[in-house]
C-alpha cells in the first residue's frame, strides 16, 4: 500500500475515534451531529474538494433516507396499528393459550418471532410484557418453576425481537445495510430467515432453560406486574417505563384502554401482508418471464416501500372494521408511532452522508486494498466493525450504517449471496454486548426488577448470543456463496 492509502486508513481510525468521543464524551452530542461533524471533518481532511464535499453529504443523506425514511415510517405505522387494534394479543395468545408449561419458553419465542417482524426491539417488548408477566404470574401461583418464570419466558422474547430488530428487513438496521450494500431484497429475507431461526432458538428458550435456576430472586415490582396483568390477570391495561429506540427518550405511545378481540387469522395476515409480498416478488423475479404483466406487478408490490403500505392499509381496515376506534383516535396513534423513529431517521441519513463521504474521498478504496492485503474475511470485519461502534456509541443503527459504509467497496455492486451475508453479519453485529449505553438494557433491567448483573446475565448474554450464533450461520452459509 502507498503512503497516501496509510494516510487515508489513519484519518478513518480517527473519525471513527472521534465519533465515538463526541457521542460518549463529556458533551454527550446527539448522534446525527456527531455523524455530520466527523463527516465534514473528514472529507475536509482527506482532501475532498470543498466545492464538491456538500453535495456528497446531501447525495448520501438524501439517497439513504429516501430508500429507507419512508418505509421506516410506515413500518412504525404499522406497528403501531397491529398493537392498538389488539392483534399482537390475538397472536401472542394464540400461541399461549393451551401450551404445557414446558413448552412456554418456545411458544413465548414464537409468538415475538412474529411480532418482532414489523416491530422494534422496544415497542414489541412493550407489547409481550402483559403477556409474559400474566402467565408467568400464574406458574408461580401454581407453582413447580425451576428458578424464575419471568426470566424464563423474558429470554425466549428478547432473543426473538433482537434477532429480527438487527437481522431482517424491513428493521431500519438491515434496510439501510441492504440497500448501501446493494444487497438482493428477497435473497436478504431468506438468507435472514435461515439465520435467525437457529439463532433465535439458542440464545432464546434453551439459554432461557439454563439462565433460569440461576436467577430465582428474579421478579417485577408487585405493582408493575398488577399494572400490566390488571386486577384479575387481565393483560388489559398498558403502561411502560419511558425509552424509545436508540435512547431518543421517546416513549412509545402504546395509547389508552384495553385491547378489542380480533381474530387470529386477521391478526396473523396484518403481520405477514408486507415479507408475503417482499417473498413473491422475489419468486417472480426467478421464476416467471421478467417481461411478463404478473412478474412486473408482483415486483412493484414488492418493493419495501410499497409492501409497508399494504400491510399498513390491511392494519388499518382491521382496526378500523373490528378494533372499536374512532379516525380521530387512529390519527393520534400514527401521529404517535412517529415520535419514536425520528431520531434514527436522522440517524440513518448522518450515516449515509458518512458512507457517501467515505466514498467520495478515496477512503473506500483505501479500505478494500488493505483488506485485500490483510485477506480478513469482509463478513467477519463487517460484523466486529458493527459490534465495536454498537458498544462504544450506545447505538445500533451508528454501528450499522457505519459498518455499511465502511465495508460497502469491499465487495462492489453486484449483490449476490455474500451481500446479503453481509447484510445479517453487520446486524448481527450491531446488537451484541448491549450494556448500559443502550435504551433496551435499561428497558428490561427495569421492567423484569433486576439488578445490574442479572441484567447484563440476561439482555446483554441474550443478546450477545444472537450476534455470535447470527455470525456463525453468516460465516456457515458464506461456504456455498
């Protein structure tokens, strides 16, 4: 490598440096101006004409925010939707209501598998909390748990909700990843599923199995575990400690009054309408004539954008016709469902100015020829440069946009199996070592009554987990790639 590559690499450790001190030092900056100002400060440094600097960092802002921005917020939409209308009941319960106590851990897991696919990590644990803590009340009164039920059934959900939040699309995390590593959307899905299945089952009910005993004192406040379960073990009433995602303090709004009935089949339909259509636009995309009228609408119904919206529409319907609420009451809770992603809209558009600035100074390139002389392997550096900025920053969307713009020349445009690999990798990487700089550590450490080391025992083992277990299936699948 020539000197200018070295210097290059040098000025990338110290805006990466100089992130991380911005976002962790003494003034506490928010993320998006730390993101901004190391953006500047590096195209300025590296060389970037001045002239030139700003419609990079526009062109990345805009570019990224405008693949992703609004399919983020439609997702949180829907969400929103799926929880006020009492879907999310309908499914989770479902799934509970005729289970063996053995087999709770995995029907807990399940059932935030399939919630966790619209929702974030925090907003879908809100949503279980009434869940987990009614049954696990009830095995205690009945007796016979080995260790703490609540631990015991918390662990299959976590697992399951930080597999999905870091891993799949639509999350914001691997969207953004996705679409800066040109990675093939259905290819992402499936690669995605294939990985998290096996991850979500380690780390989620057979280390719920083993944490369990070790942990009996674990166990809610009385009063939290009676406002969640109502007086007579209800899952009625929805109150949450106040966090939002990506510690933007932001309470997710889970609104007022007790969840209607609706039926499990609709509940379930809301939930898949957007990956269903996603998957079919990749099946036409393989299978039928690209010329063809079907194979061009199922790929326009596929498009992330456009599959958010149906399923949103389809939530809609179903709050409307059969969830009791009136316009008004449903425009709030959209309005709502927006408070808790606008800090990591502007996230993720600071970190698509960075990748862009990356690449328009020569860094990119920089980075491939010394990967390329290293011979690193580009899923493992792309999932420990994902882990290292998620811990020092408190934030897994910086760890994930970072990671992409850093990684992204690596491996060039084309797509392919090892992009999507990628994809999970970096995701993967993103949620591991979740300590006390992240929002959803102190949202399950308050939630559960625990205290600091049954916290880290539970939310950062859990989740650290699922980023070696998520790595591993990358590293396994990357064989065949």
């Amino acid at each position: 490598m020539t000197s200018h590559t070295w210097w290059l690499l040098l000025i990338l450790t110290v805006a990466i440096a100089a992130l991380i001190y911005l976002i962790n030092g003494r003034l506490r900056v928010h993320p998006f101006v730390a993101l901004i100002v190391v953006t500047v400060a590096t195209g300025l440094v590296a060389g970037e004409p001045v002239a030139d600097l700003t419609g990079s960092i526009e062109e990345g802002a805009g570019g990224t925010l405008g693949d992703v921005g609004v399919t983020l917020a439609l997702g949180a939409m829907l969400g929103r939707l799926l929880s006020d209308s009492g879907a999310t009941d309908a499914i989770a319960r479902a799934l509970v209501g005729r289970a063996s106590p053995r087999g709770l851990p995995w029907l807990v897991g399940a059932a935030a598998f399939v919630i966790g696919i619209p929702m974030f990590f925090e907003i879908g644990l809100i949503v279980l909390l009434p869940l987990i803590f009614s049954v696990a009340r009830r095995m205690e009164e009945r007796g016979g748990a080995n260790g703490s039920p609540y631990v015991l059934l918390g662990v299959p959900a976590i697992a399951s909700l930080s597999t999905l939040h870091g891993m799949l699309p639509p999350h914001p995390g691997p969207l953004t990843a996705m679409t800066g590593l040109h990675a093939d959307l259905g290819l992402t899905l499936l690669v995605g599923f294939v990985c998290a299945v096996p991850t979500v089952i380690l780390s989620g009910p057979v280390y719920a199995r083993w944490i369990a005993p070790r942990l009996p004192g674990v166990r809610p406040d009385a009063a939290l575990v009676a406002q969640f379960t109502g007086a007579e073990g209800a899952a009625g009433t929805r109150h949450a400690p106040a966090t939002g995602a990506d510690g933007s303090g932001a309470r997710p709004d889970t609104g007022g009054g007790p969840r209607e009935g609706v039926p499990t089949g609709l509940a379930v339909a809301a939930v898949l309408v957007p990956v269903v259509l996603m998957l079919l636009r990749t099946l036409a995309e393989t299978v039928l004539d690209e010329d063809g009228g079907l194979a061009a609408a199922l790929a326009f119904a596929g498009e992330p954008l456009v599959a958010m919206l149906a399923g949103l529409l389809f939530a809609l319907g179903v709050t409307l016709v059969r969830g009791g609420r009136s316009g008004e009451e449903i425009r709030e809770s959209l309005t709502g469902s927006l408070k808790s992603v606008a800090a990591i809209l502007l996230i993720i558009g600071g970190g698509g100015a960075f990748k862009q600035v990356l690449q328009d100074s020569g860094i990119g390139d920089a980075i491939a020829s010394a990967a390329e002389g290293a011979h690193v392997s580009v899923i493992l550096l792309g999932w420990l440069i994902a882990l290292l900025l998620s811990l020092t920053t408190g934030s897994a969307t910086v760890g994930i946009v970072s990671a992409t713009g850093i990684v992204a020349p690596l491996i060039g445009g084309n797509g392919g199996l090892e992009a999507s690999l990628l994809v999970v990798a970096i995701g993967a990487g993103s949620i591991g070592l979740n300590y006390v700089n992240h929002a959803g550590f102190w949202l399950v450490k308050e939630s559960f009554g625990m205290d600091l080391t049954q916290a880290a025992k539970t939310q950062t083992a859990v989740q650290t987990l699922v980023s070696v277990f998520g790595l591993g299936m990358a590293l396994l699948l990357s064989l065949f790639a």
